[in-house]
C-alpha cells in the first residue's frame, strides 16, 4: 500500500494486526473464564476493541498487537484466579483489566510501589483485589492512615471496601470492635415517630451497612459480636460523648453529617482506633443553604499529612456498566449548571 493510501486510512492504520491463540489445560476453567455465553469475552472485546473467538479451551484473539497482548494477559490472569478457586464477577474482569495495564507500564507511580493492586484479606470472603487504580489507593490509604476520608459516587465500593478492612482488623487482632454508623435518613435525625425499640427504628437506615457485613462475616458471628458489643450499628448522634479506644469506626453516607455532627464523630477517635468516613458530596441530604459536614472536613483536614483522602470519579464504578453510564449523565447535567451562561 502506498503512503497516500496508508495516510487516508487515518493514523491508526499503520499499527500492526495481530492473531493469538490461547490453549487453557482446564476446560471448566476456560469456561468460567470465557463467561456465561462468552460474556466475559465480550466485555474484553469492548474494552479493549478486539476480536474474540472461543472453541473449547481455546481462544482466538485478533486485532491491534498491543490490545490482543494485553487481552492475553487479562485472559490469563482470570484464569489464575478461577484455578485458585475464586470466582469472576463482570467487575474482576474490569479488574484485570485494570491491573494488567498498569503491571505492563514502565513507570508504575510511586504510590502503587508495585503494578500488582492491594488486596484485604477476609476469612469468610478470601482474599479481594481492588478493581481500579482508585480502589487500589484507597486500600492503601486505609492500611496507612488511622483517619481516612473516601468521597465519590456510589457504586464505587466506598462503604464495602470499608467494611471487609474493618473486618479484617478485628481478625488480625488490631482493633477489639467494630462501629459502624451513618446518619439516619434525615440530619436531625428525628426517629421518634417510628415504631419499635432503638434498633427496629434504625435498621432500615443502616441496611447497606448490614449486607456488606454479611459479605464478611458469618451471620451467626455478626449476631454473638452485636450481642456482645464486638459489633455496634448506631445511628451519628449515639457517637455523642464517647471515647472509642482500639476500634475501627465507619461513618457512612457521611456528606448527610452537619459540621457539629462531623467535629463530634472527628473527635470520638481514641488510642489505636482506625476511623473510616465515606461519602458522595453530591448526593447531600441537607437543607438548603447548610453545609455538609464532609465537605467542610475534607477542607479543613487538607493539610495534614496523617489523613488519607481518596477521591472516587465516575470512571471508578464498578457496580455495573449501566451505573457508571448514570453516574456521568447527572455529573455532565450538573457540569452543565455549572458552566458560565454563554460559555460553550
């Protein structure tokens, strides 16, 4: 082909095509790897814009080297883990993804140390590996700091990850309990018109809370702990007046915390805690016009060294596919808002 010709093609044309094939020993594995009707593979396929064709234990990659290259070692990657016996939802393979491309690079940055990302380790859940280089930062922030600040959108694992370490320090031994806490629907907190005791009234609000509990602990465990105090699930006014030495506490939904409330629970932190506060700016509950207790901690805390602060973007989802799509539709509206009248 001619240079004329090669130049009409656009720049992309003069990049090598590639064809690999890759043979799995395990026909089940290849299976779990491929995904329920290859949707794994298709899901490799959009990402990294190539051709995928599977026959058995077989697979056939086919498009741009470096994408096919990269796809291999995402293939075999997911394979590994299936060997150990762990299992591939649709977000490890976003995972791998993520975690081969920043393994391949030269210049890993210096927070990562390693290309590999971290993982917590739990016994009921086994070991889990963040799934971006967000979740990656924010592992290691919590194993770094005991004050950890987490904002974001949902989906982006804030309040999970937060949980499964706070699980594993009971384990280890490095914490003697666990205090999660959020506040309750509203920030006055007004549950007084709902029926039953103290818990039947706050349950509901503290739900999500409860499931990624249940992700790391045994249901019988997490009912002796919350019967013997191990394990505490209060509403952010119960934190009022408490010093809480050699536990780890977890403030979620936290952008619904007015300043009082977030200077109180700041404070309840004692000798050998970890305090974890995770939040979404803007998704406040607040009145008009008051400002969160998250956004003004974060601001006022910047300049310490011995706080940790990750931020979550919408590109950090991993819930589902359609959820990172939402998230940056209203972040795009409210960019929108934003932007000075006549500004293109």
């Amino acid at each position: 082909m001619d240079d004329a010709r090669l130049a009409a093609r656009g720049p992309d044309a003069a990049e090598p095509e590639a064809e690999i094939t890759l043979a799995f020993e395990n026909n089940r594995y290849a299976s779990l790897v491929f995904g329920l009707y290859d949707q794994n593979l298709a899901k490799i396929e959009r990402r990294l814009r190539v051709a995928s064709f599977a026959n058995g234990n077989h697979v056939t990659l086919k498009g741009k080297a470096e994408s096919c290259e990269h796809a291999r070692r995402v293939l075999e990657a997911l394979y590994e883990r299936v060997s150990i016996g762990q299992t591939i939802a649709p977000g490890d393979v976003d995972g791998a993804i993520e975690e081969t491309a920043r393994q391949r690079s030269l210049f890993p940055d210096a927070e990562s140390g390693r290309g590999a990302f971290e993982q917590l380790l739990t016994r009921r859940r086994g070991p889990v590996r963040a799934r971006n280089a967000a979740q990656d930062q924010y592992l290691r922030a919590l194993k770094r700091y005991e004050l950890v600040f987490a904002e974001g959108p949902a989906g982006t694992g804030k309040t999970w990850l937060a949980v499964g370490h706070a699980v594993q320090l009971m384990e280890q031994g490095a914490v003697e309990r666990l205090i999660l806490s959020r506040p309750a629907v509203e920030a006055g907190e007004r549950l007084g018109f709902l029926p039953g005791d103290m818990r039947e009234k706050v349950d509901p609000y503290l739900r999500p809370i409860y499931d990624a509990l249940h992700d790391f602990m045994d249901a019988r465990m997490i009912e002796r702990g919350m019967q013997t105090g191990l394990i505490e699930v209060a509403p952010l006014a119960f934190m009022r007046g408490r010093t809480l030495a050699r536990a780890c506490i977890l403030l979620d939904e936290a952008q619904n915390a007015t300043s009082m409330q977030m200077k109180m629970f700041l404070t309840r932190l004692g000798e050998g805690s970890r305090m974890v506060v995770t939040g979404d700016p803007s998704q406040t509950d607040l009145p008009p016009g008051q400002k969160s207790g998250l956004v003004e901690a974060v601001s006022l805390l910047a300049d310490l060294d011995v706080v940790g602060r990750v931020k979550f973007s919408e590109g950090d989802v991993v819930r589902h596919d359609l959820v990172r799509q939402i998230v940056g539709a209203y972040e795009r509206a409210e960019r929108a808002k934003r932007r000075p009248r006549g500004e293109a």
